[in-house]
C-alpha cells in the first residue's frame, strides 16, 4: 500500500505557560490527529488573560518575520495555517504576511477569530481591534467565529440567545460574505438542554448543526479545543460537518470530565483523557503511518 504524505499545520498562537489554550492545546490535539505541527508562538504569557491578574506577558512579534525568513529557505510547505488568539493590530499585519508567504493552492487556511465572548471584548482588545480582525477573516478559507465573536466580526450587537436557526442562517452568510467560504459558528443554542456549532459551506449554500449535551460552567480554553479538534479532522479528511460532530464531542467530554472533577474554570479542561477516543473517531488506529512530509 502506498503511505500518503504527513499533512503539516503551521500554528500561530501565544504560549500560556499555564491555563490550558492556545499553542498548548493546538499542539497535542493535532499531532494526535497525525498532522505534524510547527509552531509560531507569538507571545509567552505565565497565564492566560481570562480571570488570572498579574500574569507576565513577553510579546514575540519581532521573532515571527526572522522565524519565517528562515523557514522560506527551507522551502516549507504547509496544508493549513491555524491563527488564534492574536494580541495586536502589529500581529494581525505578520498573519497577513505569512498567509501571503506560506498560502498555496492547497493550503487551508484556518483563522479563529480569539477576542471575545458572552458578549463582550476580552480585557486586552480595544474597540478598534475586530475591525482588524474582520479583514484577516477575509483572507481566511474557514473561520470559527463564536456568537460574541460574530457579533463584533459584523458590527452588529450581540444576541444571548436562545436562538432560531433563522437568526444563525442569516449570521452564517453575513460572515461568509466578509470572504471565508467556510463558517463554523459556535455557542448556538436553540434550547437550554443543548448546545453546539452551525457550519456552513458558501459554495455551496449548505447548513448543517452539530449540538450536544450542554454542561455548565464557562470552561476556558474550550474554543481552542473545539478548533484544534475540528481542524485535526478535516486535515484528516472528514467533510466540515463530519469534523464538527467530532470536534463537539471531543470538546464536551473534556468539560464533563472537568466538570465532574471539581476544576477551576481558568485551569482549562481535561481533554487530555479524550485524545485515545479522539484518535478513534478519526479513525487512526492501527492505520499505517504516513511518510515524514518533504
Ligand atoms: O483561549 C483563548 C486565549 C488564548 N490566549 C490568551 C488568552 C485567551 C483568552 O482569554 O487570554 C492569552
């Protein structure tokens, strides 16, 4: 049997030594997906910003022009670039560079607009910075906006829910037409009992929902779980409703782990004992490895 190729991801998110999100979530879910990831830490924080006061922050925006510079003579390739939580106007212009830089015609392009949620702008974002954030989305070819996020993504006010599918139909498309052809929209609930994502796919004007038990509990880093999950299972080929599904349950059962486990919402959620399922539900096991990438 011909082995096919490793797919490799390059992930553009802060460090947060503790608190589990960004880089220390995206790393572990997509190499149990089996895509090889390479990293642009764009700052080192000892937290995450969410509910921790007095955390360090070391930006790293000067590093990523060199950390590129160097990876172009090596004549990498990537099959997706995955952005997250993005902590300056300065840092949404380097994004913009690198997509322009690494993007060819196969690479997936894959911004998760970080900044927001129930209904307002994290501390560190001024009033300006979705405006900034909007036009990254437009080079983007998958967004997965939650509804706080979309709210500010189009400059229109944010609804708590519950929600009807029409009000998350008409979301979907105004985000697709800010340029994604691919929206995954987050935190829709039509009923307090459950929650989950609506996808869409612009091409072809298809919406499908993915929705599960709701648990309580603002558990952070949840979102960067959902996506590196999500992301994982569509680099390993399953169709964005597919990976959605996948992406949901991966991501509830970490937080009813968490949940029954007593943890502090900031600690982020055990989706560490979901990754055995998660390898499973992608079908990984006992396929042969792919070759290294060239
Ligand atoms: O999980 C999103 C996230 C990532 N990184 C940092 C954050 C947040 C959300 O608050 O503060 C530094």
């Amino acid at each position: 049997m011909k082995m096919g190729r490793q797919k490799r991801a390059m992930a553009v998110h802060d460090i947060s030594c503790f608190g589990k999100c960004s880089l220390t979530v995206a790393l572990p879910v997509l190499s149990a997906a089996g895509i090889e990831t390479s990293v642009i830490p764009t700052a080192v924080l000892s937290t995450h910003t969410g509910g921790f006061t007095g955390y360090t922050f070391r930006d790293l925006t000067e590093d990523i022009p060199a950390i590129a510079e160097h990876w172009k003579t090596l004549g990498l390739r990537f099959d997706a670039i995955y952005t997250g939580y993005l902590g300056s106007f300065a840092q949404l212009a380097l994004v913009s560079r690198l997509i322009r830089e690494f993007k060819n015609g196969d690479t997936l392009v894959c911004v998760d607009p970080v900044m927001a949620d129930g209904g307002k702008l994290y501390a560190a974002f001024g009033p300006d910075f979705p405006k900034g954030m909007a036009k990254l989305c437009a080079k983007a070819d998958l967004i997965l906006p939650n509804l706080t996020e979309a709210a500010f993504l189009l400059n229109e006010p944010y609804c708590a829910g519950p929600y009807t599918k029409d009000y998350i139909e008409t979301v979907l498309r105004r985000l697709a037409a800010l340029g994604p052809e691919r929206v995954v929209l987050t935190g829709v609930w039509f009923e307090p009992e459950h929650l989950g994502c609506a996808v869409y796919d612009a091409a072809a004007d298809r919406v499908g929902y993915a929705l599960n038990e709701r648990i309580e509990g603002a558990y952070h880093g949840t979102g960067d779980v959902f996506a590196s999950a999500l992301i994982g299972a569509v680099l390993d080929g399953f169709p964005l409703l597919e990976a959605a599904r996948i992406a949901v349950d991966f991501t509830v059962g970490s937080i009813r782990r968490t949940h029954e486990a007593g943890t502090d919402i900031r600690f982020g959620v055990n989706f560490e004992a979901g990754l055995p399922g998660y390898i499973r539900s992608l079908g990984l096991e006992g396929r042969p490895a792919p070759a290294v990438g060239a």
